[in-house]
C-alpha cells in the first residue's frame, strides 16, 4: 500500500519523504509549501486552487513563536489526511477552524498545532506524539482515529525493505496471521514472521495463492476454501497499535482525547465516552463526531466524507471548539478562560 502520487503539486513538488525514524516510516518535508490545482473537492465554494504551507516542525499551521508565551494554551491535533486537510487551503483546515473558533473567544490566548499527515495510522500518530510532546508541552492532545490497518509507504521511496529491517512490525502487518483473530495467531509463527526470511517465503507464497483465490471468487471461480485476503489486513496492525498507543499514553501526564470520524450517532449519544476501542487509562476519553442534525441526505453524505470542502471543516471548528476542547479544558484546570461562553449556547 503507497502513499502518495494521488495530487499533482505544481513543480513537481512534494510534501513528504523517507523516514529514518522506523515508526513513521515517511514524515512531512519541514518548511515545504506547494499549490494544487486539482486537490479542491468538487463542492468547493470558495476557491479552485490550495496552498499547503508546512513550519520548521512539518506541521500544518499557522507560524507560532519559538517559546511559548505567557498564559497560551496548547492544542496539538494528530491525525490522518482529514486532520492533515488535503483538500482545503491553508487556514481551512480543521485544526485551522478550531484555532479561529478559540480566537474569537479568547485572541492570543491558544496555539493549535495541526500534526495529521495523510494515511498515518494510529502507530505513526502516537509515535509522532511522543516525538512532538517533550517539545511542545501541550495541555490537550487530540487524535483523531480513522486510518485502520498496516501502515502505508512513500510512492517515492527508494527502498521499500530498509522499512522492514529496522521495524519488524511491518513484516506482521503485511504477512498478517490467516484465520482468525491477531490475537489467535500462534506465538511460534509471529516469531517466525519476524525472524526467519525462509518462513515468510513460503508464507508469503500461501497468502499469495489466497489473493488469487479472492480473484476466483469474484470471477465467480472455485475458492477451494482459502479465506479473502480483505481479511487479513486489519488485526496484527491493530494489535500492534494497541501496543503502541499503551507505551506512549501511559508515559504522559497530559488529557488525550480520540476523536472518532462521523458516525450515525444520536444527539444525546455526543458526549464523551470513560472507555473506547483504543482501551481504557485515566488521561484518555473517546468523542465520536456526529453529522449535524436535521440534514437531508446528500448534506450528511458530504458531512461524513473523509476530505471534505472548507465549509464543512468550518462547522468541525466550532463543533470540536463546543464539544471537545473547551469542555476537556474545563475538566483538567479551574481557569476561567474555558469557562462556557455565550457564543456556544
């Protein structure tokens, strides 16, 4: 699975590169800053172009001073494309929307840092976490969890298995266990997977045969019982990110909060949740984004697109601002400054 490719930057530039860090396995390029004219969503209103600007960090969004000044609030948002924003121009992005929403509440006195880059799961969001944390400090964290599965690699990357030598995880979310759960997968064969180049040969032949099989079945073909490959991609990455989310939230002392895309969810069911699907610690609550109500059908089919246009980013800023980063902000400190305000009642 590549990432990248998918947008034609003018120049020829891009916006991403290798990794060395064997967890993210690409990052963004600092400083970088591209336009495209073909990025914006067929719903645009407001223009047919973008820029996409990246700091010294390779964060999107607006240049904050090197320390932080007196009495300014951190919000650091990680995520995937949706959070990265692809779509939209710089300072439309959903993070961009919250900072706006929170400047008119209260000027100068927050930073929201964008950290989505686009296909990042949830192994290189917490990664990216831990890298990012020391440095900023923030006072909230939000992750949004959408990307499931194996991690994906640069379209441009010269060298694919320098990946898999420095990070044997990848060989298990791409040679994932082929009848059941990850959890049922034997230890011997996660072993194996890890260490032996001759068992993943031949393993890897057997998942091939399944991939034909697949073919077979959709041309309407004998399967001779082999499972879908679809099947296999999702539980060892899974487990893996479990592992991984636990290492770096159980070392920081700063409120998290996993922010799940559109669901079909009730308004009395947005609030948020003690426990999710990331497991259950004391720093870490679960918010699952709603549509907002009384939407014909095509608005909430533009509502729950994963890159959608710039309005409907505006109304994630002030919904996230409302629902999410004002009452977390609340619950961890005493100061007036996130106490409710008129504009959101």
């Amino acid at each position: 699975y590549e990432m990248g490719g998918d947008h034609a930057y003018e120049g020829q530039t891009d916006l991403y590169v290798r990794s060395e860090d064997p967890e993210l396995v690409y990052e963004t390029i600092p400083w970088a800053s591209v336009v495209c004219r073909s990025c914006t969503h067929p719903m645009e209103r407001a223009y047919d172009s973008i820029r996409v600007t990246l700091d010294g960090r390779g964060l999107r969004n607006r240049s904050f001073p090197p320390q932080r000044p007196e009495g300014v609030t951190r919000v650091l948002a990680l995520g995937g494309s949706n959070t990265f924003g692809p779509t939209v121009t710089d300072g439309d992005t959903w993070p961009d929307q919250v900072q706006r929403a929170l400047d008119e509440l209260h000027p100068g006195r927050f930073e929201v840092y964008n950290g989505g880059r686009n296909a990042y799961v949830m192994t290189q969001k917490v990664r990216l976490l831990s890298l990012l944390a020391p440095e900023l400090d923030p006072d909230l964290v939000i992750i949004q969890d959408h990307n499931k599965g194996r991690r994906a690699f640069f379209s441009r990357d010269p060298d694919y298995a320098g990946h898999f030598a420095r990070n044997r995880d990848l060989y298990e979310e791409n040679l994932p266990w082929w009848s059941g759960s990850a959890e049922d997968s034997h230890p011997v064969h996660r072993g194996l997977v890890r260490w032996s180049r001759v068992y993943r040969a031949v393993y890897g032949a057997w998942l091939g045969f399944a991939t034909r099989s697949e073919g077979h079945a959709q041309a309407g073909r004998p399967t001779d019982g082999v499972p879908s490959i679809d099947s296999l991609a999702v539980p060892p990455a899974e487990r893996i990110a479990l592992q991984r989310f636990e290492d770096v939230v159980s070392g920081l002392d700063v409120p998290i909060i996993v922010l799940g895309h559109f669901t079909e969810c009730q308004p009395e069911e947005r609030a948020f949740k003690p426990d999710g699907r990331m497991g259950s610690y004391s720093n870490v609550q679960y918010y699952d984004l709603c549509p907002p109500e009384e939407q014909s059908p095509a608005e909430r089919e533009l509502w729950m697109e994963i890159h959608p246009p710039s309005h409907v980013y505006a109304w994630y800023g002030d919904h996230i601002t409302e629902h999410v980063v004002l009452p977390s902000l609340r619950a961890n400190s005493s100061a007036d400054l996130y106490r409710p305000s008129s504009d959101f009642q």
